[in-house]
C-alpha cells in the first residue's frame, strides 16, 4: 500500500509541475477536467451523478469554466442565479424524486469543487503568477507534510477526534509555522523575478502560513463530508490516495486565498 501510496504520489506531482508550468490553455483543460470529475465524486455520494441535478450541475461547471476563460465573469452571477432556478425546477416538477439535500449538494457542488478549483487557473494569469501559483501547493502540501512531521513527534493535544483522530494542536501549529518558512525560503530563492510584490519574503510567509490555516480547515471539511455519508474515499481513480477531492480538498481552499491574499498584499 505504502509502495503504490509512493509511486502514485510521485507519477501526481510530476504531472502537476508539469501542467503548471506550461500554464494557460493547458492548466485550464486540466482543471476543467479535474473539476467535472471533481463534481461526479462529490454527486455521486448523494446519488444525483446521472441525474437531472447531476447534468445541471456539471453544464454549470462547464459554462462557469468557458466564461471564465472568455473573460465574461460579469455573467458568472447570472449564471448562478440562472442554475439555481433550474435546479427548483427539477426539484418541483421532480417531486418527490430528488430530496433538498440532493439539490443543495447540486448547486454547492459548483462553488465547492469548479470555483475553488478554477483558482488556480486565477492565480497563474496574475502578475508574477508564474511564481506565486507554487504557494498553492506550499499552503495545502508543503503544510500537510509538516504538520505531520511535527504531530508525529510531539503531537499529544488532539483538535478533531472524530473527524481525524490523528490530527493534533501541535502538528496544525507546525504545519502553519512549516508553511511560512517554505514561503519565505521560496521568496528567498526567487525574489529576483518577482517584479509586482514589494516585499516578496514577508508577503509569502503571511500567504503561506494564512493558506496552511485554510488548507487544514479544508482538509477537515472533507473529512466531515466523508464522515456523513459513511465513506473512506470519494473515488479511486488516484492508487493509494483515493479520487481527485481526496488529493485536492485543502488545494481547493488553499487557491483562492493565495488569490486574494497575493492581490491584496502585492
């Protein structure tokens, strides 16, 4: 288990240095990819995958996507309100086919899954995104790595117990702390190409240690999820790890601060 844990971690973030750093068209089909198949996991646990609910869902997603890429997010909020409506569409001329929940988890599977996602995309088309894209991964990964390096050693003071009974205060502290020093050492090495940020080593530590908070926030989100509905994994389709929302929950928490954090404080 822990060999195909290994192997695929490693085939997974080779592909994602890859993807990356090509960035435009390339990082936006695979996210779009990621996120319809991001959305079926997360349908398929209330059972709307294949139905009526599902395929709004999923069309939702992919017009979010297009306008997006076309530059038209002044009609982002028309399509949410235009997605919701049919949604109670199905809903009332479905009754009693589809339960509230089964359309509530419809329409925050959008948010949850292709706007969180679509982030990174953001992230990548900003000024010096190139670069501060990478804090993504530092505040979700890079974080996970180090607070279970430091629970692992010291961690007693459990935060989460019946969500994640491994998880402890110390470890969450550490991840936090790991995070910042990742960033700032990241700025360190490459403040030089950095030309919109002033103060790139203290701008990347904040934006690490603020993405490591919301990365475990995240992490525990889909834990909670999981818990609910009396699942391990939300898919297969990654050996050892599970499916794409069991690889990517603290990544879809993490991209959109990273976002606002990089504006705000550039």
């Amino acid at each position: 288990m822990f060999r195909t844990r290994l192997i695929s971690g490693i085939i997974l973030m080779a592909i994602t240095i890859a993807v990356v750093v090509l960035g435009g068209n390339v990082l936006f089909g695979v996210l779009l990819v990621i996120s319809m198949i991001g959305l079926y996991e997360l349908y398929r646990i209330v059972k709307v995958n294949r139905s009526l609910p599902g395929i709004l869902g999923y069309a939702a997603g992919l017009s979010f996507f297009l306008l997006l890429f076309w530059g038209l997010t002044e009609y982002q909020l028309m399509l949410f309100i235009f997605f919701l409506m049919l949604l109670m569409f199905a809903y009332v001329f479905g009754f009693p086919r589809f339960s509230t929940e089964q359309i509530a988890v419809s329409f925050f599977g959008l948010f949850y899954v292709s706007i969180m996602l679509s982030y990174i995309y953001q992230v990548r088309i900003l000024e010096d995104g190139a670069w501060i894209v990478w804090l993504i991964f530092i505040g979700a990964w890079g974080s996970d790595t180090c607070a279970y390096a430091v629970g692992v050693l010291i961690g007693k003071t459990k935060i989460a117990p019946k969500l994640s009974p491994k998880k402890s205060l110390e470890g969450c502290i550490g991840g936090v702390a790991g995070a910042a020093i990742i960033g700032f050492v990241y700025a360190t090495l490459i403040k030089g190409y950095v030309t919109d940020i002033v103060n790139p080593q203290l701008v990347f530590a904040i934006i690490g240690a603020a993405s490591s908070v919301i990365s475990q926030i995240g992490d525990l989100a889909a834990s909670a999820i999981k818990r609910n509905h009396n699942i391990k994994d939300y898919g297969t389709l990654i050996p050892g790890h599970g499916g794409i929302l069991d690889r990517f929950d603290s990544i879809i928490f993490t991209a959109p601060i990273v976002f606002y954090l990089a504006t705000l404080l550039k």
